[in-house]
C-alpha cells in the first residue's frame, strides 16, 4: 500500500474533514487538547466536508477543518507546511471571525461559545519552548487567564522526532501518522488495534482515489516542493542583496505560480500580497 502524504493541505483535508471522518477527528481531538473523561468530545459535526474536486485547481475550496462539538465549542484545524508572511495574522483571524460569526443581529454576548483553533506546522515557530504543543490564551502579564473562550494551539512536527517503538499516547500515535504515513507501506503494527487511526489510514490509501485525485495530490506535492525552492532562493538572494528583497522575490515567484491555481483572494491570504497587487500579476502575465 501507499499513503497521501497528510501534511498537504487538501490530503489533510479528505483525512480529517471528509463527511465519514467523525471518529478520526474526536480522536485526534481529544489527544492534541488533552482531554480526559468525563470532558472528551463524543461528536462532532464537521462543516463544510471535503468534497473530491470536480476540476483541476484549488478555486473554490477550503483548506481548513471546521466542526463543532456536542457541547456548541466551535474548532478550527489546520495543516501549515510552509512558514509564509501573515500567517500567524491569518491565524488569529479566523479565529476571532469564527468567534464574533456564532452571533446573528439581536443575540446576547452570552450565547458566545469556546473557539479552539488548532495549527499544525511543518516547521518550528517557538523555539524558545521545547514542547511539540502549546496552547495560548489571554493572559495578563501575571499569567491570569482574561478569558478561555478563545484559545490557539500549536503543533510543530519537526520537534517530534519518537521513532514507532517509542510510540505511548493517541497523540504520538497521531503524530507519527502525520509525519510518516506517506513512507510507509502498511499501517504500523503498534497502530492496528486503534480504530480512528486505522480509518484515516484507510482513507489516506491511494488505491482508493480517483486518477483525478491522484493528479491532483501529485500536483499539490510539486507546490510545495517550488515554494520550498523559493524561499531557499530567497535566503540565498538574501546573503548577497538583502534578505528582505530577497524574500520579495520569492514571494512574487510563489504568487505567479498560483495565478492559474487560486483566486486572487486566496493568493493573497497564502503569500500575505494584497489583492491589489495579485490582481496587478495577474494583468502583467496575460
């Protein structure tokens, strides 16, 4: 057997938001928020479900897993394989849009409901702290938390490193999932008794997609692979011309490859340009 590899975004997506990928994602929920009985999450309802593209491209689509819980928590999980300008804002963001959107015209503050949102990383954010996960919410300088209701959790792969042997909790188990089922050709045998995770293993088979699908993933891994080109390059550009240059020119590279692929919103979300100037390419490669 082969895996998609689930750190890209729409691999990610089928995985954990597919419309049967329930348990997966209470699973992985409870393990990355550490939750124990009686306050595990026993369902979800997973909003806008992954659906199989019906064309080549990634206009008009989601990159984010978005459900709710039993109890009304609101929660947003994402795979980030590249470290782009804004990101951290973008974060923040649709976090605070989910939050203030559980409101209609007339409603009271007090119907307001927890807003989690989680981001995986393919790349180190914190390297002043050690831990794979770490969770922030409003503080005071003191440490007293302002508020729960809102809180953003950060998972950084590369500070995981525990080899399948050393394999303890759902969350390594989860974790190892993320990193290296696209090397893999069977599921671990330290896995095969967990349901959830043999499920999305299960869906993450690429005997199971459509060539379209296949073309699509492919496609997807080649992306990457430039934007991680780029960025080089630009560190490179960097040493000789300045690193902020630099890193202009490589964001300019990553946003003309898109143009045929995304729409001028969603560039912009992805490289941190405004729109204007996205839209400006876009006329100048015509």
């Amino acid at each position: 057997m082969r895996f998609l590899n689930p750190k890209t975004d729409f691999a990610f997506k089928r995985i954990f938001g597919s419309a049967e990928s329930g348990d997966i994602l209470i699973s992985f929920l409870n393990a990355i928020l550490n939750l124990k009985s009686p306050h595990r999450i026993v369902a979800v309802d997973i909003l806008d479900p992954y659906l199989a593209p019906k064309i080549k491209g990634m206009k008009d689509t989601y990159l984010d897993v978005k459900a709710k819980d039993e109890s009304g928590k609101s929660y947003i999980i994402e795979m980030q394989v590249l470290n782009v300008e804004g990101f951290e804002q973008r974060i923040l963001y649709n976090a605070c849009k989910t939050y203030a959107g559980q409101l209609d015209s007339g409603d009271g503050y007090q119907n307001l409901t927890d807003v989690i949102a989680i981001t995986i990383t393919d790349f180190v954010m914190f390297k002043e702290l050690p831990k794979v996960v770490n969770n922030f919410k409003l503080r005071a300088e003191s440490g007293h938390v302002y508020h729960d209701d809102l809180e953003l959790v950060f998972a950084e792969l590369p500070k995981f490193n525990k080899h399948e042997y050393e394999l303890t909790s759902d969350l390594d188990r989860w974790f190892y999932f993320l990193k290296s089922a696209s090397s893999l050709e069977a599921v671990p045998k330290s896995m095969v008794d967990d349901a959830a995770i043999q499920h999305a293993f299960h869906i993450a088979n690429k005997a199971s997609l459509s060539r379209e699908e296949l073309d699509d993933q492919e496609h997807r891994e080649i992306f990457i692979q430039d934007q991680r080109g780029a960025l080089s390059l630009a560190k490179k550009q960097g040493l000789e011309e300045g690193l902020e240059k630099g890193m202009e020119q490589a964001t300019l590279m990553i946003a003309r490859f898109l143009l045929s692929l995304m729409d001028n919103k969603t560039i912009a979300d992805s490289t941190g340009l405004n729109v204007g100037k996205i839209q400006h390419l876009r006329e100048c490669e015509k």
